[in-house]
C-alpha cells in the first residue's frame, strides 16, 4: 500500500529501531511505549486488519506468534507478556496493516 506507515517502515523508507527481520516479518519497538518493553510485530505482507486473516495466511499469523516467543525469550520476559491487536477504528486500529503489540518487562494489569 502506498500511504502505509507500516509498509513505509518494512521498506526502509522510514526509520525504525528494528527488534527482528526475516522474509515474512518485520518487529520494531512502539515509538510511544506503553511497558518496559513494547514492541510491534508486523507481516511484511500487507494485511489490513484481523478481520481479513485467511486460511491462506493463517500460517503467516503462527509464525509471528513463533517469533514473538523467540523475541520474548531473547529479550527475557518470555514469563510474562502481553500480545494485543486491535482490529477496525472501534477498537483503537490507526494503522490500518495487521500489527501485533508486545508487551511486558513489568507486571501488568488485568482488563476486569
């Protein structure tokens, strides 16, 4: 897409402070970090939201859980984290490429 933040972001053409890079994703960490350690995973393919995840890129979405455990263990709080993804303009989506919040490094709340 070619107003896509994120897809401006996998191509170099805006900085980032990469976590991760492989064929299928991209992680970087959250300009505006909400937790010790906050970073986002997105697929390097540009998917809009959760809503449109198929059965064809389901595997995609489990290798970025894949990579997410790895992260999590390399950066050491693979104990506890918290994975969030919003889906539509209801639930707080800006940016309308699939996107896979990481957080933790500290204890956090619960939703009650």
């Amino acid at each position: 897409m070619n107003n896509c933040i994120f897809c401006k972001i996998i191509a170099g053409e805006i900085p980032s402070k990469k976590v991760y890079e492989d064929d299928r994703c991209y992680a970087f960490y959250d300009i505006q970090p909400l937790a010790p350690q906050h970073f986002l995973v997105v697929p390097k393919q540009h998917i809009a939201a959760a809503n449109e995840i198929t059965e064809d890129s389901a595997a995609l979405v489990g290798h970025i859980f894949a990579v997410i455990a790895k992260l999590t263990a390399e950066l050491g709080f693979a104990d506890g984290f918290r994975v969030v993804t919003n889906c539509g303009e209801d639930a707080g989506q800006t940016v309308k490429h699939l996107h896979f919040h990481v957080l933790g490094g500290k204890t956090l709340g619960s939703f009650n």
